[in-house]
C-alpha cells in the first residue's frame, strides 16, 4: 500500500542553510534594482541633447561595463539640417616630468543619425533618437585590453599627469541661409563617466582571528616580513618577525571596513629596543594606490597616494605566551579603509603602459635611537567598485 502524497504544502525551501547544514559555495545575484529613470540635458545652440536612464542628480552621464549611451536629439530649426551624427570617443592621456607623453585612443565608435541625402527626406525631424554602446576592449600595439575606467590623477609637482576620458561628440549639420552650398557645422562634446562595476568573489568573514583561524583557516592569509634594523646594527641584533593576516580574498569594495591582524615577535631584549613603553604608537596602517606608468622612453614613472587609513588595537596577551622569558608576543586587531573625502570611485586596472594598484601598508616606526630601522609591509590587494552583499528573503 503506497503512502499518501500531500500536494497541498509545497516544501519549504530556504537560501540559508538549517541547523547541521553548511553553505559551501554561494554567488548573490544582484538584486534587481530601479531601473534609473531620470534624465540630464545638454543645450548648445539651437540642439539639446537628452541623457536617459540617468541617477538623481546627476549632472554627467555615468554608464556601466559595455553600457548604452542612450537618449535623444531635440533640434530648434530641424527645416535647416542636413544630416546629424554621433560619435563616443576615449583616450588615455599620460604626461611625465621628463617630457614624455602620449594619447592612447580607447574608443571611437560613430553613428550617423540622419541624412538628408540618405534618408530620401527633405526634412529633418525635430527629435532623433541615439543608442550608442561602450565597447568592451580596445587595441594597444596588437593586444586586446580590458577598456579602462575614467581616471584622472595629476601629481602637485607636475611628475606624473594622467587621464582616462570619455565624450559624446554631437555634429550637427546645416545649411546656410544665403549661400546653401557651404554648409554650417555644428560640433559640442558632452563628457562622460565610464564606471564598470565589479564586486569581490565572496564575503569577508567577521570576527576575531583567532576564532576565525580555527573555524576557517582558509579565510586567512598571513604575511610575513622580518623588521628591517639599521646597517650599523645588523650582525649583532636578534631579528624580529612582523606577521600581518589579512581575508584571504583579497579582494575588496570602496566602502569595505578591511579586518587585519598584527603580530611582532622576538626576543624581550629585542622588542626592548625596538619599541618604547607605549608599542602601539610606533605602528599604523593605511591604504595606498601606487599609479605607474612605462613611458615610452624606457623611464618608469609612479606615485603613491593615500587613500585610507586605520586603526590597531592592542590585544592582551594570552597565559600560555607568558611560559617563556625569553620570547614573546605582540598582538594587535583592526581595520583599515578608504577615506571617503579621498573620492575614490574605480578599483585598480591596468590600460596600456598605465597600471593603478592598491596596498594595505603597515608600517613599523621604531624610537629614534632604536636599532631597527623603519619597516614598512606593501601587502597587494584589489578594490572594486560593490561589496559582497546578500539579504536573504524575509516573509511575513
């Protein structure tokens, strides 16, 4: 005899995992947002161009990875108009203190709207819609490369200068009044803002080091670098070792609180002189981009810009490092970030002879008359645009 079916309760199911399960592998899907609905418009002359799907208040035209510049022509006088076209440009500018420079062109894509001599019509109509898209790589002395983001970074002492930029150039043909055989030509280039959105491939795992270590050793990553001591000092001093754990990701957004573990160990005489009574004061972290450029002369240009920074917290040392005399142990738990006024708006990329990375740098600052010198760690990890996100479902 066969058991009876219930086909009026479908089951349950759940994206999170119930008691005695656990997620191993899990990609949020964004969750559809409201499509942008505004518009930004530009007016020369007798032409008005309309910007749609735009944010609020927005005053440039922002567009997405492989994004449509999308929108509509508004004309005063279209009886004067013989043809109208479209045409999204890019370039990658550099310039350098030595007197190198370049422009790269990353885009040139046009779009002939309407013609007079095409379109079998004597008259132009007063509204012409435009869709034109951003494409997805562009050519640099045979290679296929990713299209860059805008950027713009110029250097106070004028050593490095460099621009990624995008515009919408609008032409606009007509006919002269008296003599209609030379035609009036009508060009304006409306700038655009070309931000591809990425996010890291997983979370950030929360809590402390020490409990997420043990649960989930693999959400770790520990570099090691040993503190650098004065030249006058180096064969007689016993080293001492900087440990700094980070999500092993590596990946992070903008807007991510990044948690760090510090760890100085060595001998008590060494960390004696390493440090003065408050350990705390002689260590920071901060987040840098370092922009650098190949010239074409052979001569590598960079800069490095702070863009964040952080704090560390002492954590109280546990009984079983108090056993030895000799060795011991410093531990300190915090976080870094990107300073919001820093207007940090794309991740690292690389474009041509242009590369744009980012660090998390702890650096080790001893007392003046210490035998270490001042040890700085350049930990390489990459910003994106979005976090990590997932909000499960709530019924009610």
């Amino acid at each position: 005899m066969s058991l009876p079916i219930d086909l009026t309760s479908p089951p349950h199911y759940s994206l999170d995992p119930a008691g005695g399960e656990e997620r191993l592998e899990f990609s949020p899907r964004t969750r559809a947002s409201t499509r942008a609905t505004d518009t930004i418009v530009h007016k020369d002359g007798n032409t008005t161009v309309v910007f749609t799907e735009q944010a609020p208040y927005a005053s440039t035209p922002v567009y997405g990875a492989s994004g449509s510049v999308a929108g509509a022509i508004l004309l005063d006088k279209p009886s004067m108009v013989q043809e109208v076209s479209v045409k999204l440009l890019g370039r990658l500018d550099y310039c350098t203190a030595r007197g190198g420079g370049s422009s790269i062109p990353t885009a040139s894509n046009e779009d002939f709207l309407w013609s007079q001599t095409s379109s079998g019509s004597r008259l132009c109509p007063s509204s012409i819609a435009f869709d034109i898209a951003f494409p997805e790589s562009y050519d640099f002395r045979g290679k296929t490369q990713p299209l860059p983001p805008s950027f713009e970074y110029s250097d106070k002492g004028g050593a490095l200068s460099v621009s990624s930029v995008y515009t919408l150039l609008v032409t606009v043909t007509c006919v002269r009044r008296k003599l209609s055989l030379l035609p009036r030509t009508q060009c304006f280039r409306i700038p655009l803002i070309y931000h591809p959105r990425t996010r890291p491939s997983r979370p950030i795992v929360p809590g402390s080091l020490f409990y997420g270590v043990k649960s989930s050793p693999e959400e770790w990553v520990q570099i090691l670098a040993p503190i650098t001591l004065k030249p006058t000092r180096a064969s007689i001093e016993i080293p001492v070792i900087l440990d700094v754990f980070i999500p092993s990701v590596r990946v992070f957004a903008i807007s991510d609180l990044i948690p760090l573990h510090v760890q100085i160990s060595g001998r008590l005489t060494s960390l004696q002189k390493l440090f003065t009574s408050t350990p705390s004061a002689s260590l920071s972290v901060s987040l840098i981009r370092h922009v650098a450029l190949e010239a074409s002369d052979g001569h590598p240009s960079g800069k490095n810009i702070n863009i964040g920074s952080g704090t560390l917290v002492p954590v109280p040392p546990r009984p079983a490092r108090l056993a030895s005399e000799d060795d011991e142990v410093l531990d300190w738990e915090g976080s870094v970030q990107c300073t919001p006024g820093q207007d940090v708006q794309v991740g690292g990329f690389t474009a041509s002879q242009l590369t744009v990375r980012d660090f998390i740098v702890v650096t080790v600052a001893p007392h003046v008359d210490s035998a270490f010198a001042v040890t700085q760690k350049y930990i390489p990890i990459r910003l994106v645009t979005d976090p990590w996100t997932y909000t499960p479902e709530i019924n009610i």
